[in-house]
DNA sequence: TCAAAAGTGTTATGATTACACCCATGA
DNA sequence: TCATGGGTGTAATCATAACACTTTTGA
C-alpha cells in the first residue's frame, strides 16, 4: 500500500499514486419530471466541509485523464458506461484558495433511472439539484457549472446526446420537453414531431404507454449504429 | 532571480517559478494566399531536438492559463490582442515519454500580414506550413492539431471569428475563400454574397481594391461592436 | 478585345412556422 | 363527458441552391 504524502504546494494530504496540482471535476445532468437537475456533493472534509460542490477528485499518474474522470463518476454514482465528454481546463491561480491547481472540467448526461447515486468516501451527502435552485458553489464550480450548461446547449443541438438523458424507451412528448428544457425555450408539437422523424434516427418500437389518462403514445429509442451511418453518408444532426 | 530545479517527475530543467507537470500547446492558424496554415517551431533543445512541433511552454505559478497562452504567443511571435481559445487538456499518460505532464491545448487565429514571426530562445526554427503539408509532429501534437481543425471548423460557422485570420479589410470574394478553404468546400458566389450581406456584420468602407485586372471589388470590416448589438437582440451567427 | 472577377436577377425546392383539427384513454 | 396529451393536415413564409446574365477593370 502507498503511503500518503503531504503535497508541499497545497497543504493537502495527497497520495503519492496521483498527480499533485492537477484535479478534475464533473458536472453530471439528470432529467427528471421535465426538470433538468445535476448532482452535487457536500464535503465531508477539508477547508470547506459541509458545502455543496461540483464532485470531483484526483488523476492516478498511470490513468489518462479520460480514465480519471469515468473512474471518479464511477466510485460516486456506480455508473460505467456514461456520457461524459471534457469541457475545458479552467486554471486561475487563486480559483484553490489553498495552493495552485488547476481543474479539468468534465460533464456527463445520465439515466437517472437506472442508476443509484451513492455518496462516496469524500462526500457526506450527495443530492440532485434542479438547475435554477443551485445553492452557492465552492471555488469557481459556479462557473465550471455554467461553462457546462452553456456547453450543454451548444452540443445538444448539433449532435444526437439528449438521448442520454432519457430511459430507453421514451415518447416523443418527453424528448420534445428535454429540448424544451434544456433550452429554454417552448416548441410546436407537431413541428418538433415532424423534424425529428423526418431525420429517421429513431426506432419505433410498436409498442404504447400503458396506465395513461390519455392516448397513449408511441415508444421510440435511439440508434446509435443508424446515426453513425447516416452521418457516414453525409448527414448532419441540426436542432 | 529565481534558480533552476530538476524536476524528479521528468528529468527535465524546470523553473522553480513555474507549474511542473502541466504545459501548454498552441496550434496558431494562419491564412496565406487562400492557404490555412499553422505556425510550427523546430524544437532546439530536448530529446526532440530538430524535430518539429506545436509552439508551447510552462504554466508560471502566478499566471491564469489563459494569461499563459497569451505570454507564451506573444514571446513567439509578438502578438498581442490576438483571438485565442482553449481547445482542452490532453493527458494521455504517455503522451509525453518523460514523465507524466499534461498539456492545455489553445489555438488561436492570427492576420499573418500584420506580424512578424520570430523563433523564441527555445526554438531553432519558425515556420508556416499548409495545412496539407504538415511534417510528423512530436508528442502528441499531430492529435492536438487534427482536434484544433475540427474545433476550428465548427466555431468558424458558429460564430463570426474568421475575420482573425484576414486583414481589416477585405473584400467579400476573399471570406468565401476563407470559409471554402476552412470548411473544405467549394461555395456559391452570387449566394455567398447575398447571405453575409444580409447579417449585416459587414461595414462598407467606400474603397475598392486598387491595381487588379478585373473590376474592383468593394472592402468590407467586420464590426464586432455591430455584432454584440445584433447578438443582443436575439441574433445568432451561423453559417 | 479578352480574361477575370464583381455583382444582379430569377426560379425551384425545401424547411420552418403557425395554427386548426381529429383521435384515444382513464378518471 | 371531460381533460389531457397523441397525432395529422395545410397554407404562408423564408432560406437555400442552381445558374444565367451584365458590369468593370487592367493587360
């Protein structure tokens, strides 16, 4: 077992096995009841226990940062397998009041049905957040917070990721509303109906909602081989 | 003045003043003669030595990132004011063989008419390659190059950035060329023409071109003033 | 007068928008 | 039968693409 050392920049207690001035940090998007909501975690220790931040943790030397980020995501929420894609390093000298580092931001969009957020040995709490009631952040989260949203909206406009925010099997009513919320904005139902079939990225499943006080709508799930070939052919995902 | 350390991580000579397991790397964008260009420098020091590589350097303790890129750009080729972003941080675990060091990715878009280019105390040689015409690079740079394009040709249609990489004034036939020789297409002039003028980003400058073989075409500016009022206004750029 | 690029005009096509309207289902 | 959302139809408008054509300039 590695002994931890004391990093002299930080004051930190570190261990030996990860690097010492570079951290990273996720914002992780839920859906839920129309609202998009992300998760964050109260600090169980350090300088500014008992505050909500964005979660996060160090590099291993041996791992890429890509590995780091899905194996801090992982030891949080048992989620593999996830959306998760980097935003940006964000590196002003005083955003770490207790020495130098500098943060990778990642941000991933998860099924918040399928998975059991846990919190993990660092964090005391971990709860979802609806994105227009987040408390104050720790450090620059609020701005790493907001650098992803921002990236959120960019992104899930020109490529096929809302998806990811979903169940499996979803109605067309609930992407029309992902998009919705995400944006910021209302659509026309038939329009967006219309456009989004239209693009043929969707697998009608034949099968209904059941136990609705109203029709029942169709079931769709997203195909990423179809996406991949279509856009091998030239298609370009536009929203 | 500050002494020099061996770093333990790399066995390379570090500055104690600076951050010892992070750099940063600039892909520079130029355009010449209706060529997309980018800047390299022949690394005169290292393992390397003689090979060529993406402009780049240490992060100084007291420095922002983003300040760094700057210093590090404007130390390269005097430039100051430039447009410049980050790309994002690579940090495969081998991507550089001695010792673990991730890097931040810029790039940035520069009038190569207005400046001129010099090789700074750790390059040898500074130069302008086409596009198509780039050497192996060292590293990992070919990677951060080919992600610096793609990131390049999304953000030229999404915001109104080209104009970096012309001389204040230009005519219009010259931003096709620009978006053409960017985005790997070939355009509709008559059509081009009508849909810039029609955002009305353009200022016209009353003068035309002056010792051509053909008729004078009119010069245009870009105003970013104008652009920030119609953005304001619920205008978005997209091409 | 020729070549080269500037610049205008026109038409077909397709996407977007706005909105009216009918359908199915459980309470 | 009512409320709720599912789902279709249609017409006006707007952007885009394709291409024919006229204009200006220096060599």
């Amino acid at each position: 077992m590695k002994k931890n050392i004391i990093n002299n920049e930080t004051g930190n207690v570190v261990k030996a096995s990860v690097m010492n001035s570079i951290t990273i940090d996720c914002v992780i998007f839920g859906f839920q009841n129309t609202k998009l909501e992300i998760l964050l975690v109260k600090h169980a220790m350090g300088i500014r226990k008992g505050e909500w931040g964005l979660p996060g943790g160090w590099i291993k030397k041996e791992e890429s940062i890509d590995d780091a980020a899905n194996r801090l995501l992982q030891e949080l929420t048992g989620i593999e397998d996830i959306f998760l894609e980097q935003l940006k390093a964000f590196g002003a000298p005083d955003r770490f009041p207790a020495g130098r580092i500098i943060t990778i931001g990642y941000y991933a969009l998860v099924n918040t049905e399928k998975y059991d957020i846990k919190a993990g040995y660092t964090a005391s709490e971990v709860a979802w957040f609806a994105i227009d009631e987040i408390p104050d952040l720790i450090y620059d989260h609020d701005e790493i917070l907001q650098v992803s949203l921002k990236q959120l909206r960019r992104r899930v406009r020109q490529a096929p990721i809302g998806f990811n925010l979903l169940p499996e099997k979803f109605t067309l009513l609930q992407l029309m509303q992902l998009y919705e919320e995400i944006l910021g904005l209302t659509m026309d139902k038939p329009n967006f109906r219309r456009k989004f079939l239209r693009m043929k990225l969707l697998v009608d499943l034949k099968k209904k909602e059941k136990n609705v006080s109203h029709r029942a709508a169709k079931l769709y799930r997203f195909d990423d081989d179809i996406y991949q070939k279509l856009t091998e052919k030239g298609f370009n995902f536009e929203f």
